[in-house]
C-alpha cells in the first residue's frame, strides 16, 4: 500500500488564523532540542545518525546524536526493564537538556521508534502520545547513508511524531507546537508519493497519523475533527492481526480513550455517549495496559478516568460514578506516590480529599470524611504554609469545612473546636495576603461555627 494513500480524503489544511500567523513569526525565534540515541542494532549502522540528518534543518527542531556506549537491553519494552528505560532516558534528557528524545531499536527488518519526553508521565504532560507509542519502519530506510532518497512521506510522518511529543512548557510553545502541526498536517494530507510501505506497517502508522491529528486538535475538537481521528484509529484496530505485540494495541486503545475524552470536554450534542466511550476504551487499554507490566501508563489512564466519572457524576448525580472516581484516584495514588512524583501524588491527595468530602457529605459517613481530612493533610506534606501559603490556607479552609460539617451534623464540640483552628490560619493568611473576599468568607465562617459552639 502507499505510505499515506488514505490520507488526502481524511486530512485537510485547516484554515488559517490570526493566531496561527503570530506563531509563524514566534516560529522564527523557537526551537525543540531533539537528541536521537545511537539505534539498538544487531548489525553495522548509522540509522540513528541518518534520522538526524532527515530532522536537522526542519522547521522549529534543533537536532543532535546521542552516541555514548551503553548497554541497550531495555529497549525490548519488556516489563521487567522499563523502569531502566525510562531511568536512562531521563539521564540523558537532563544531560542535554532534551525536548524529545528518540529511542532507536531493530526487531527484525524493522526499526522501532520510541518518543520520550521529561514529563511524559506527569500531570502536567500535555502530549498525547505514549512513551510506548512505537512507529516501526523498515530497517532499510536508515540503511540508506543518503537522506534524500528517504520517501519524504516518511519523513513527514517521522517529523509529526516528533512535534506531537512536545509538552509546551508555555503559550507561546504551545502555538508554536500546533502552528507545526498544522504544516504537518498540511504536507501529509497532500503527499502523492509513489513510496510505499508493506501492510504490515499499516496499524503503527495509522496509529501516528492519529496522534499527530489529534494533538493539533484535542483542544478545540470539532465533529468533522473527531470523525477523522476515530477513522484513523478504528482502521488501525481493524488490522490488529498484524499487531505483534498487545501492548501497541492497548495504545490505539488509549488514544480512541483521549478523543472521546476530548469530545466530552468540546462537544455538546451528546456528551453521554462521549463519556461513555472515553470510560470504555480507557478500560480497555488498561487490559493491555495493566498496574504490574506498564505501571505509570495504566496510572495515567486511572487518573483521567477519575476526572471522567467526576465529571459524569455532576452531570448525571450519579452516587456510584463519585465512587468510581475515588476508586480510581486511589489506583493512580498507587502509582504515582509520595517518594517518586510527589508534584502529581499532592495534586491526587487534594482532589482526593475534594471527592472523598463529597461523598462524606452525600452519604453523611463520618469514616469517609475523616478519610477527605487525611488526603488533605497528605496534600500538605508537599504544598506546606512556607512553600506556598495561599494554596495551604486552602487546604486548611477546606479540612475546617469537613470538621464544621462533622461538628454540626453530630454536634460534637471536639470537631467544631478543629474547625475553627483551621479556619483561624486560613484567615491569618487571606488578611496577611489582603485578600478581602476570601477573608470575609472565613469571618462568616468562623461566626456560625462560634455559634453552635456556645450552643452547645
């Protein structure tokens, strides 16, 4: 088949805006460090110093070889070395201060291409793709020690996965990163190559072709937008007899999980559905992608289904769906712990505290509501009064909320005296900060909790 020969009916050039014309000329002053490692390879080659010539000089990519020896064994994606993977990519990432970072390995005639990015498992990450998103090519390609006689639909394709790994650090980057993604998109869809690639590589570049679009469009995603994505997936699942590996079929599963998690967000004709379909095929991935083999993946997943059933349950009131979300945080919790991403574990203890008060108020447990006040304080082991201390005397106006609730319902004057004490600090800080409003609130606050107090 031809490399892109579905492409010119599914892509199209979107049409130019203002924004897109200030990225342009912001595109004359910013550029993405890519470092491409020395390929994994069980013969003479110069592949990984080939794609760097293919990537050198295009538009917005600084490009650079990683060539010091090291043993490459990791590269199998095996579970049990994935953690040496993502261990030395991140030495290498911080020793030359990468944006991507491409992994280069053979599996027989074909090379595999991996994308690593230093917060790719994140909160933070805004990129779609996976570290374990894997392109595969034929080894013949990088054979070549002449980069013109690479199929420019290769390149093209190569050079998309490469912008569509980038984590804008800021705005500006991130215009820049869709302004890129734009001309990408615009080169694939009216590539009319002759090149071509057996059918054997069709899943993996289907799979590519989805994250690049979806990348451009995950943020202001329209019907015409989720249609295309869902058809470059779906037809990359309509060939998983080709798939070797599950693992790359848990991916494509992933990121049809992604694009109806994005549809919810931006489209509102029928957002049930959306809802739905993110939480199938986001469950589904996790069959492939489970806790024990591909742990921070199978976290991330956990997470952003979290915030789906959040989502469904104020829509829909549904007790079980709240539920479902704690369940969730919790599994993400698991992974991404206190010792390793105390940054992402402090976010997940405070929406956890968020949910678990909710579902204290909701099914009035005492239990679970002590259960909200731990999360918190778990918050407050990274997000302390010095460190940050308005989104610290947050916190405290929160726990102070649980205990007034707690007091009132039950009325204990033990839990109502722990409310005031944390309202009192909340308040020190809005009155230090002169904050006026949020002061206010807390003086109101701090009256009605006073009041039951003398009541009882």
């Amino acid at each position: 088949m031809e490399l892109l020969k579905h492409l010119h009916n599914l892509f199209f050039p979107p049409a130019p805006s203002p924004e897109d014309e200030l990225s342009a000329e912001a595109a004359l002053h910013i550029s993405f460090k890519v470092v491409v490692t020395e390929f994994a390879d069980n013969v003479e080659s110069t592949g990984g110093e080939l794609l760097c010539r293919l990537l050198d000089g295009q538009d917005g990519l600084s490009v650079s070889y990683f060539d010091e020896p090291f043993a490459k064994n990791f590269l199998s994606l095996e579970s049990r070395t994935l953690f040496d993977l993502i261990d030395k990519g991140q030495n290498i990432i911080d020793k030359t201060g990468a944006d991507i970072l491409i992994w280069g390995c053979r599996e027989n005639d074909k090379i595999r291409l991996n994308f690593q990015t230093a917060l790719q498992y994140e909160k933070q990450s805004a990129a779609v793709i996976s570290l374990l998103d894997s392109l595969y090519l034929p080894a013949a390609v990088f054979e070549s020690s002449v980069p013109s006689l690479v199929p420019a639909s290769i390149v093209n394709l190569i050079y998309g996965a490469v912008i569509s790994a980038i984590n804008p650090a800021d705005k500006i980057t991130k215009i820049q990163k869709r302004y890129l993604l734009k001309k990408t998109i615009a080169r694939l869809s009216a590539d009319n190559s002759a090149k071509a690639l057996s059918i054997d590589y069709l899943p993996y570049v289907m799979n590519f072709l989805g994250i690049i679009y979806l990348s451009f469009c995950s943020e202001d995603e329209t019907d015409k937008d989720f249609k295309i994505v869902a058809n470059l997936f779906e037809t990359a699942i309509k060939h998983q007899d080709l798939i070797k590996n599950p693992l790359h079929l848990g991916c494509i599963y992933y990121h049809l999980g992604q694009l109806y998690d994005s549809a919810s967000l931006h489209l509102n004709k029928r957002p049930g559905a959306y809802y739905k379909g993110a939480i199938s095929y986001y469950r589904l991935a996790q069959k492939y992608l489970g806790k024990y083999n591909y742990p921070y993946d199978y976290g991330l997943i956990s997470y952003k289904l979290a915030a789906l059933y959040y989502n469904f349950w104020r829509q829909k009131e549904d007790i079980q769906a709240l539920r479902d979300a704690v369940f969730n945080l919790r599994e993400a919790e698991k992974i991404f712990t206190y010792a390793l991403f105390p940054e992402f574990w402090a976010d997940i203890q405070g929406e956890l505290g968020h949910m678990l008060a909710l579902l204290g108020s909701l099914t009035g447990s005492a239990d679970i509501s002590e259960l909200a006040i731990a999360a918190y304080k778990n918050q407050q082991k990274v997000i302390t009064e010095r460190r940050d201390p308005l989104h610290w005397a947050q916190i405290q106006e929160n726990i102070g909320e649980i205990y007034y609730r707690l007091g009132k319902n039950a009325d204990d004057t033990d839990s109502l005296e722990e409310a005031l004490e944390y309202f009192h600090d909340a308040l020190y800080i809005f009155e230090n900060m002169e904050l006026s409003e949020a002061a206010k609130r807390l003086t109101i606050d701090i009256a009605k909790t006073g009041s039951l107090l003398n009541d009882n």
